[in-house]
C-alpha cells in the first residue's frame, strides 16, 4: 500500500479518535474498499499513482468519514455488523447522519443484547432445573387446560364439519318475531327462498327424521336425514360409491337413498355391488344410489345419518304431501353457497326484502318471520351456538380466574429467586450494570420458561381435546360422536399468547423491586434475606391465590352437589333393574292405525317373559308434549307438559298415585269419557283449596274436557332436576287417537340384564317383524344422558379447580419454605437458646395458617356473593350449601397444613450448630 493511502488512513483514524470512536475495524475496513477502488482504476488503464488519487478523491476528506460514524452518546459498539453496515452507505456516497447512526446502532445493540440475555437466561435456568421445571409446569397445566378448553369449544361452535367444502358456505335461520333465532323453517319457504335468492346460489336444505331400514335379515332402525336433490351438490362431498340424486321426483320410481359409510360397512358388509340395491325405508320401496364417504356424517354437530332421502320423492311415496307444502311444518334448514362477489351482509339484506315480500304475501304462516344468514360452521344457528356467548363467557372467567393465580404463584417464586439472588443483583449494579439491562435480564429468563410452558401447554392441548373425544359417551344409538377438536393456528396463537401474558404478569413485579434495591445493604449482608415489605407481598399474593382457588373449588363442589341431586332426588323411584326399550313402527300415515294396534300383542308378550316383573309404555323420559291447559273458571291458559302411559306405568316405576287412582286401566277406554292424572305441583296450582279428583280440565287449543282421576308424585316426568317446579299431565294412551310412531316400553325385571335384553328383541320381532327395536339403556343410563349438560359443567370445573388448588398449595409451599429459609439463622438461635422443635413447627405453622385461613374466609366469601348470580343453575343446593363450604375447608386447610409443615418440619429437625456456621 502506498504511502499515500497511509496517510488518508492515519488521518482517519486521527478524526475517529477525536470524536469518540476508536475501533480498528473501521480502518481495515475503509482500507479494503480503497483497495478495491485503485484495483477497479488500474483494470481501466490508469498508472498507479492516478487511481490512488481518484478512489481518494471519490472517497472524499477523511473528516466527513468520520463525522458519519459520529455518535452523540456512546462510542462506536463492537459489533462487525454496525461497522460493515455503515461503511457501505459511507464508501458509496451516502454516509450516515449522525443521528440515523445512532438510532441503527442502538437498535442492534439492543437485538444482540437481548440474545445475548437469553443464552444467559436458558444457561442460569438450566442450573436450577427445580425452580425452572415447577414454573414451565405451573404453566404448561394453566395454559394447557385453558387452551384445551378453548379448542374444544372452537371445535363445537366455529369449525366447519367433516368432509364439507366450507368455503362461502352459510346457513340459513328463521328469525321469529320474539327474536329468537332457530335453525328450523319449512320446505315450501325454502322452495321460495332458492327460487328468489341471487346473492346465495345454489341453496339446499335438510331435515332430519327416524326410519326403519328395512333387510333380509330383519327390521332396523335409522337416522335418516331428508335433503333436497343438491344438497351433496352444495356441500362438495364426493361419494366414495356411485352418483348423486337425480333432479326429477317420479312416483313409478322408488326411492333414491344414499346410505352412510359406516352403515355400508355394518349392514353391508362393504359390498362393491350395493349401487342399486333394494332395500325398505319406512315401508317404501327404495334404491341405494351412493355410499357418502367415511369422514361425512353430516352438516351439523349432532349428526350421526344413517340414511340420506330426497325430500320431494319421500313425500310424494308416503303419501304425506303436507311435508313440502305446509308452511307451519319447520323441518328444514337451509345451506348454501354465496355467489361470486356477494358477502354474508349483502346475503342478508336480500333475504330480509324476501322475507318482507314473503310475510305480505302468507301473512297467516309467515308473519313476523324474517330469515338470519350466518357464515357457517358446525354450530352455526344451532342450540351450541345459541350457548356459545354463555361458553364463552363461563371459560374467559375461568381462564382469567386461573391465569390469575397462576401468575401470582409464579410472581412469589420469581420474588423469592429475587430475593436469594440480591447480592448478585447488587454486584452486577456496582459493576456498572444498569437496571435497565439487569430488567432485561430478568425479562430474558421469564421469556425462556415462558416458551419451555408454552411448548408443554401446546403439548397439553393438543392431547387433552384427544382424550376428551375418546371418553365421550355413545348417544342412544350407540354411536359414539366425534367431533373435530384438533387445536389449529388458532388455539396456537392462543396458547402462545396466554404464555406470553404469563411471561410479562409475573416479571413486572420482581423486575420492578429490583429499582429499590440499596446496594451497600445488599453488598454488606453475607445471606439472602426478605425485606419485610416483600415477605408481605408475597403473603399477601398467597391469600389471593388461596381466595381465587377456593371460589373454583366451591364452584365445582356445587356442581357435583347440584348433579348428585339431581341424580336421585326428584325421581322418586328406584332407577336398578328398568329397562328402557324404544321401538319404532313405520311413520307413513295409514300405519298409525296399526301402531295403536301393536302394542297390545307387545305388551303381553314381554309380560310373558321370565323374569319380567312389569311392563308399561309410554313416551321415552325427558320427551313430553307442551300442552295448554286451564281450569272452566280460567281465562289464559297454563302451559304444561304431558305424555301417554300405558297401563300399570305408575306400578313398573314402583309409585302410588298421591290421590285417586292410576290411568290406562281397562276403564278407560277409547270410547269413554276421556280422563288424565296430574301431579302434586299442578293440582296445588290449579286447585289449591279442595281435591282435584272429578275436576274437569280443559285441554288444547279446543278446551276438550278432561277428568282428574288421580294425583302422582312430582319429579317422574323428564325433569330429573331436584327442587323442580314441573308440572305435567298423563293420558291414557288408550284413549289417544293416534299414538306417535315411537314408544318406549318400561319393563322391570328381576332376572339379569344379558338375560333380558336378548329375550325382549326377540319376543318383538316375533311379534311384528316389522317394529324396530330403536335403542336399549337402562334408568341408570337414561338418567345420565339427561344429565349430561350438567355433568360437563361439573366436569369443567373439576378440572380448573384441582389444577388452581395444587397452583396454590404449591405457592403456599414456596412462600413457607422461602421464609424458613431466609429466617434460618432465627431458628437456629432459637433452637441453640433452648427452643424446642414444637415451638418452631408451631411459629411456622401459625404464620401459615393465618395467610390460608384468610384466603379460605376470603374465597367462601366471593363463592356465596357470586353463587347469587348462577343461583338459578343449581339443583337442590344453595349458594352457600354449609356441606359444600365444609368439604372445602377440609381439602384446603388440609393441603396448607401440610404444605406449611414439612418445611416446619425441616427446620425444625436441623442442626443449629450447623446452621450457624452455614450463616
């Protein structure tokens, strides 16, 4: 290198020197980009000497080369990626200004601090596996069951179902004048609905509906979803066997049926040959045209079809032409596709013009009617979506509520780790280490367990909705429901975002009282000590957490309390050995007549049946009709709820009428004056001062008189619920004109279950081959599915509040044994000066006591001022059920206790010699 560039390159370094930035990069450097420049000249001919003076003159004065890497505040940092950064503005004519430098150089020195603080951070982290592994733990169960909750909630309301193209999809709802949305419309509406619609085309609707299925080998029975021709058009759902239906509905054609894929396989054993089989729906002839595929079972939640049947051929072969032109008949629920350009706004405001043209011209079916139009999704429109604001609602309470703790559980641990690492922090301070960087720091390492939680919460939820699925119990059927609950980007995001507000709630507090720390104190102490107004912090932090785990506790012993009353309270009779069995006979009209007829020879013959102590019929529990009822001397009627019973119904379920006399005797016959029982809580509505007996009600819309012959015992009509105020009314099925297609028969046995079962599907199909024994279960299980909303709540529950109370055991833990720790060398002088170990548990123990006991008063408290806002949800119990406070208070006064005593314990069985000399 010359001597020329050597100066320009002294003289640089001279003015870097006088302005404050002294790195030797910075030569080198300038230097090779010199050395490029003369290399480019030379290659253009010019002598050596030229082509130094021109690459130095490009360059320009070395005092504006060094006023570019000019900074106001710190010196030049030693980073090669500033250095390279900068040059390169600077050697091709655009040197920095002072003040971009700066910001740029800030900028990178805070991103490679902050990866420098997390190394740090995972390297401090993995030499305290205990303290880190409790932390990502505490995380990984809150986020992990929070997100779990939220991806089975996503997977229930907003997902779309199985095998469907969601894609523009959306469903159609009736809006009645009271505002409640229903998914429910009638087909005639929906006629004019695709007909008229331009914004959602092409539009199809479904129903659903029970058949009988009809084979070689007997009588089964189906669920059977009635569709318009295009509905597997609309939905995009290939067959996995043979075509969609066919447009055009001809009577001489029998009808076309697409059967499910699980059916396929179980009825059919997956013959390739079933495109165009014969087979019976309902006791219509009918051809099978398709096999849907294995994933699809419908558009809903709750759908599990069997059998799919145009709507247009199933009414014109049963005769039943009132399906698709009766406009009262809601049925249907519509689907569609937006059309190219048209949004679900747009969709809505055509349909509500529809609805306005529809109302003026069928103002006696369709006044006050209007049509919603939502984006779907598996629960759209349906009763899940109509709870979705109130899920929603119940799980952000829960999972603030849990969020909560957990941060203040995470809070004390971070405080105690500031505590015992006080000296460090103060030596770090002297050193010349900012609070700033040493927030930082303490940051980074929040952040490192943050993400080891939010990994194991990932972990969590995506396994806990798996297992959900797997213990869902079957419906009737016996088909077990599977919904999609697989946590997506969404319930990704969720869980990583709930960790990231961990991460920021539990170190703003410790990061913070770093600022309060007085260095020569921390410097002059040989033993990590807890000021005084942090061992208040952190007790104070444990009784929240303790109040806030009580409340989930109470909470979810009211729902177990609520679910066991309702489970044997209300019911009035003994649920073991009673089998429930529901046949179903074919729904076409002139087989109603018949299905009076067949429940005669049924009923004898499972009378006839060893091992068989009684038989009835009715309606199946929890099925009753709402009826309008009232007294002569009654101007508005009372809506109640009512079913048909067969003979001796009141004696199979091992009951005496209260008054009177039971219904369904041989007396009351078809031709006779019609009679009905009811029970104590409407006889005392409607006649409160003398005997309903011989009373006349007035039933239905028509006020047919009907006799009271008898009084029953509340609780044995569908309610199920302890403390319920149902009241209902039992006809005599022999007297009903026409009974339901469906009955269940009540049979109470004294042989075995596998004994009886067997006998009772083969006695009926002995009988009427052509009955269809829809389902078997026993009270036990019936009773159970009628519960099943409320088991989940309890179930919920269970799970937040178990997973809270061991956060806050655990928090109760680390305080008591941070304290002892701290407070060691007092216990070690107090046990050398004559103390026994009992006085030392009993001062541990005490101070513990004290901080849960007010936690548990505080909780009790927040359950019964809560407990009035869900009053109405509980069965039996009240908000502050004295059982449900004292179990509580057992569970968590137990668990303090023994959280508090074995570090009371360990202190107290140490040796104070050696404590001393350790202090």
């Amino acid at each position: 290198m010359s001597m020329l560039i050597e100066a320009y390159l002294s003289r640089l370094e001279c003015e870097l020197r006088e302005r404050g930035v002294a790195d030797p990069r910075i030569i080198d450097e300038v230097r090779e980009h010199l050395v490029d420049a003369v290399e480019a000249s030379l290659r253009r001919g010019l002598s050596t000497e030229a082509a130094e003076r021109e690459a130095l003159v490009r360059f320009g004065p070395p005092e504006t080369i060094a006023a570019a890497f000019f900074s106001t505040s710190d010196s030049m940092p030693n980073r090669p990626g500033i250095v390279l950064s900068s040059l390169g503005g600077v050697l091709r004519g655009n040197p920095l200004h002072p003040r971009q430098y700066h910001v740029s150089s800030n900028l990178s020195r805070l991103l490679e601090s902050t990866l420098q603080d997390l190394r740090v951070g995972a390297r401090i982290l993995w030499q305290a596996p205990a303290f880190s592994g409790t932390i990502a733990l505490l995380i990984a169960l809150i986020v992990g069951t929070n997100s779990s909750a939220f991806s089975i909630l996503h997977g229930l309301i907003s997902k779309p179902a199985p095998g469907i193209n969601a894609a523009a999809l959306v469903m159609l709802g009736a809006v009645r004048a009271e505002g409640m949305p229903t998914p429910e419309d009638s087909y005639s509406n929906y006629l004019d609905y695709a007909a008229e619609a331009r914004t959602v085309q092409p539009l199809a609707a479904f129903g659903f509906e029970r058949m009988t299925l009809g084979l070689k080998d007997g009588t089964y029975a189906v669920e059977a979803t009635l569709v318009s021709e295009n509905y597997f058009d609309v939905l995009d759902v290939r067959l996995a066997r043979g075509r969609h239906f066919d447009a055009a509905a001809n009577e001489a054609r029998p009808l076309q049926a697409i059967v499910s894929y699980r059916v396929w396989e179980q009825q059919f054993n997956g013959d390739e040959d079933i495109i165009g089989r014969p087979v019976i729906l309902n006791g219509h002839g009918a051809e099978i045209v398709g096999v849907a595929p294995p994933q699809f079972r419908g558009v809903t939640f709750t759908e599990y079809t069997d059998v799919w049947v145009p709507f247009r051929s199933y009414a014109i072969a049963s005769g039943a032409p009132e399906l698709i032109t009766d406009r009262l008949d809601a049925r249907v629920i519509g689907v569609g596709r937006l059309a190219a350009g048209a949004t679900v706004r747009r969709a809505q405001a055509e349909f509500q013009t529809i609805s306005r043209r529809m109302e003026q011209a069928y103002p006696k079916t369709n006044k006050g009617l209007s049509i919603g139009v939502a984006p779907y999704t598996v629960g759209a429109l349906g009763p899940v979506a109509r709870l979705a604001p109130v899920l929603f609602a119940l799980l952000t309470v829960i999972s603030i509520v849990a969020l909560v703790i957990v941060c203040l559980n995470v809070t004390n641990l971070m405080l105690a780790r500031a505590a015992a690492r006080q000296r460090d922090v103060a030596i770090r301070q002297s050193l010349g280490a900012s609070r700033g960087r040493i927030f930082r720091q303490q940051l980074a390492e929040s952040i490192v367990i943050s993400l080891a939680g939010a990994v194991a919460a990932m972990l969590v939820a995506m396994w806990l909705p798996q297992m959900v699925i797997r213990l869902l119990p079957p419906n009737r059927a016996g088909v077990r429901l599977a919904p999609d609950l697989t946590a997506d980007a969404q319930v990704l995001v969720y869980t990583a975002v709930l960790s990231l507000i961990a991460a920021f709630a539990f170190t703003a507090l410790p990061a913070l009282r770093i600022r309060r720390v007085e260095l020569v104190e921390s410097l002059r102490a040989s033993a990590p000590t807890m000021a005084p107004g942090r061992l208040r912090m952190s007790r104070a932090l444990v009784v929240v957490q303790v109040a806030l785990a009580v409340v989930l506790l109470t909470s979810a012993g009211l729902a177990y309390r609520s679910l066991a009353l309702a489970d044997t309270v209300d019911l009035r009779f003994d649920k073991r050995n009673l089998l429930l069995v529901t046949v179903r006979a074919t729904a076409s009209a002139p087989m109603r007549e018949r299905n009076q007829l067949r429940l005669g020879p049924l009923l004898e013959r499972a009378r006839a049946i060893a091992g068989v102590a009684a038989v009835s019929f009715a309606s199946a529990p929890g099925a009753a009709f709402a009826t309008p009822v009232r007294t002569s001397s009654a101007d508005d009627p009372m809506t109640v709820d009512s079913k048909m019973v067969g003979p001796d119904y009141m004696r199979v379920l091992g009951l005496a009428p209260l008054a009177g006399r039971e219904v369904g005797e041989d007396r009351d016959r078809p031709s006779g004056p019609r009679v009905a029982a009811i029970n104590a809580n409407l006889a005392a509505a409607l006649w409160p001062d003398r005997s309903p007996i011989g009373q006349r009600l007035l039933v239905g819309d028509d006020r047919e008189p009907v006799e009271i012959v008898g009084v029953v015992p509340d609780g044995i009509l569908g309610t199920f619920r302890a403390g319920s105020r149902s009241r209902f009314v039992l006809f005599a099925a022999s007297q009903n004109r026409a009974l339901p297609v469906e009955t269940t028969f009540y049979i109470r046995h004294t042989a075995k279950l596998d004994q009886i079962a067997p006998a009772i599907r083969a006695a009926f199909k002995d009988v009427d081959p052509q009955t269809a024994v829809v389902y078997m279960r026993t009270m036990e299980t019936e009773v159970q599915t009628l519960t099943a909303g409320m088991r989940l709540v309890d179930a919920v529950l269970s799970v937040f509040a178990v997973v809270c109370v061991l956060v806050a055991v655990i928090g109760l833990y680390a305080i008591v044994a941070y304290t002892v720790r701290s407070r060691s060398r007092d216990f070690g002088i107090r046990l050398a000066l004559g103390a026994t170990r009992a006085d030392v548990v009993q001062l541990v123990l005490g101070e513990s006591v004290l901080m849960a006991g007010i936690g548990l008063v505080a909780g009790l408290a927040l359950t019964a001022a809560a407990g009035q806002v869900f009053r109405t949800l509980l069965v039996g119990v009240t908000p502050t059920d004295p059982a449900t406070f004292a179990t509580v208070l057992a569970i968590v006064g137990g668990l303090a206790l023994l959280a508090a005593y074995v570090p009371a314990w360990r202190i107290a069985h140490a040796d104070p010699a050696r404590t001393l000399r350790q202090e």
